[in-house]
C-alpha cells in the first residue's frame, strides 16, 4: 500500500520543507492550509479551515491518509485562548480523518516551550528545567498550549488505534515567508538592514545566551526526522527532541554571522538590547531597500519576527537539548548549524528576499 500523508499547516517553514521531502521519499503528499499558495511540483494542495469542520470535511472528502503531520499553529492574545483554539485544530482534523479509518500515524510538532513554558510564562525564575533537556521531563505545572494538543492526539490515537509521535524542535532555521517564528530570516533581514546603513550587527540577548551552550534545528532534518518517526516501529508513540546534533556558543555563531554579510557585530554588554526595540521604525527602510535591490517581500513585517528572536535569546539561561533518545533508535542524521545559516542566507539571496 503507497503511503499518502497529509501534511497540515504546508505553507509554514516546517510544513513546506517536510512536504519536499515526502515527495521525494515518493509519498502522495496533500498540503493543507488556509491559504496553500506553495508552488511544489507533486505537492496536492488542499484550502481548509482548521477551526471549521465543514471545511475539512468538504477539503478532505477524496483524501484518505495514511500518515497525517500537523506542522501548524494559531496564536492568540492569552495561554487560555491559545490552548482553546490549537487543541480545536488539532482535534477537528482528527475527527474527520476518523470515519475513513485509513491513518495509522500521526506526527505532532510542538518544541522546546515544552519545557521551558508558554510566552506567558517563557523561561522564568520558577519554571526553569535542567538542561540539557530530555524528554522525560515532566510537564509544567502550567497552562500550556503545546500539552493540549498532545492530549488531542493521545485521545484519537486511544479511539481509532493508529500510533503517534511528538517531535520538539528548537529554534527551527529555515525560509518561509510570513512564518511567525522564524529566528533565521529575521537574522538575515536584521543583518541586511544593518549592512544597509553601516550599523553593527548588535547582540539582542542576555549574558545566559550569549556564553552559554545552545543548539538549533535545521528544517531539513526536522523534516527527515518527522519522516524517519513515521515509518520507524521502534519510534511510534513516543516524544523526541530533534536538534541538529552540533552544539555552539553564540558569542561564536554571532561573529561568523556577521562576517557573512561583511559587516561590524557588538557582543552582550552589560544589558539585553531586544531586537524588537532595533527594528521599531524600519518598514519604512526595509520598503526602500527592496525598491533598490529589487526584493520580492517589502512588506517587514512579513519576514521578521524579533518579537519571538528576543523570546529565544534572551532567556536567562544557557538551552540546548540531549538527542541520546533518537540515536539509540538509529536516527544518525546531522546538520552543522553554521552552514543551516548560511545555507538559508544563500537561499534568500537567490529568492530575492534580501539584497546580494
């Protein structure tokens, strides 16, 4: 039987990489989205709304999955509303799935807030885990969005009897315009901005981050890892973190960033200077430098999220995570992290995202 997975949420940074690489894994691969507006050759694009189960039904009346990757997410205002709506998507698409009895895995991704609390509650004193991360750790005593989809999957998995993974990327670096969590983009852009004007590359983030020990997650390997879950015995119904296998300092990463673009950096000094506070007022210069440069995207608030770069850089201690679970299961794959930002920065360059 050909496997026919259903990737939801194909226009995001996550869903648009793993639905590449279904397809050259020679999986039917649907994409659905509200607005699925991906250009994928033997990708087949499905437009529903997760909040809507008329939608879906109608979306999905010709589709039967065999393996169904929920990539997606909505936020809102408070932890309440956002466990309220994430769940409902989560559990809407299940429901209609179920009748056709063709699943018989479903792929959640969630990530490291996980362990480390919702954006409410985002690394505080109190919440704060012991790193480097495992999977084992226990869930916070505190809302959180990220467990409420988890329970969604764990009910429809117990009813319809197909098995389960939860993948827990870290920062996930890789191009999607308009993705709301997207640190390497909104690096690129930052970067492009202070080449743009002979400004130094400033460090946003705390004294934890900077001297401490992080790691990250290319796309790509997210993508094979969520792949490698699915069709893997040994790792149905269970949670993985998923990093790219190297470990880095910022104090190291940020100057190599720099000098990619060929520009002055400024490390951690004394204080956090967020980089929401750095881009405030640049639409109007980001409009320019497109005009110039003939970009695609003038719209900045389309390709930067600093808002969510200065959630993860300025955490008050160091973050990485332990992949032992994954290796002792046999999933050996590995991205140096340098060349994950590099390789993007290239990409943009040539998309006509920033300036050559």
């Amino acid at each position: 039987m050909k496997n026919i997975a259903l990737v939801v949420g194909v226009s995001g940074i996550t869903g648009s990489n793993l639905a590449k690489e279904l397809i050259s894994e020679d999986f039917t691969t649907y994409g659905l989205s509200r607005n699925p507006d991906i250009d994928l050759m033997g990708l087949q694009p499905l437009t529903a709304d997760l909040l809507n189960e008329e939608s879906l039904i109608t979306a999905l009346q010709d589709v039967a999955p065999t393996h169904v990757f929920f990539t997606t997410w909505m936020r809102k205002d408070t932890e309440t509303e956002n466990i309220r709506v994430n769940s409902t998507m989560v559990r809407n698409l299940l429901k209609v799935l179920s009748p056709k009895r063709s699943v018989q895995h479903v792929a959640l991704v969630t990530g490291l807030k996980h362990y480390l609390g919702p954006f409410e509650d985002y690394a505080k004193e109190g919440f704060l885990p012991e790193t480097p991360l495992r999977e084992e750790h226990p869930r916070l005593n505190i809302d959180n969005f990220y467990y409420a989809q988890e329970d969604e999957v764990y009910a429809a998995a117990e009813r319809d009897g197909f098995t389960w993974s939860i993948h827990r990327p870290h920062t996930v670096i890789g191009e999607a315009v308009g993705n709301q969590m997207n640190m390497g983009t909104t690096l690129a852009v930052y970067a492009s901005i202070c080449k743009e004007t002979g400004s130094p590359f400033v460090w946003p983030g705390s004294s934890a981050q900077w001297n401490g020990i992080s790691d990250v997650t290319d796309v790509r390997i997210l993508a094979k890892h969520l792949i490698w879950a699915a069709t893997t015995p040994e790792a149905h119904n269970e949670a993985f973190n998923i990093t790219n296998g190297d470990i880095f300092r910022w104090s190291w990463l940020w100057k190599k960033l720099a000098d990619w673009f060929g520009i002055e950096f400024l490390g951690y000094s004394d204080t956090i200077r967020p980089l929401e506070q750095q881009m405030e007022g640049k639409a109007l210069l980001w409009q320019s430098i497109t005009d110039r440069y003939g970009l695609k995207e003038p719209n900045l608030k389309k390709l930067a999220s600093p808002w969510h770069t200065d959630l993860d850089l300025g955490r008050p201690i160091e973050v990485m995570t332990d992949m032992s679970k994954s290796r002792k299961l046999g999933f050996t794959a590995y991205q140096s992290t340098k060349d994950s930002f590099f390789d993007l920065f290239e990409q943009l360059r040539e998309n006509r995202i920033i300036p050559k």
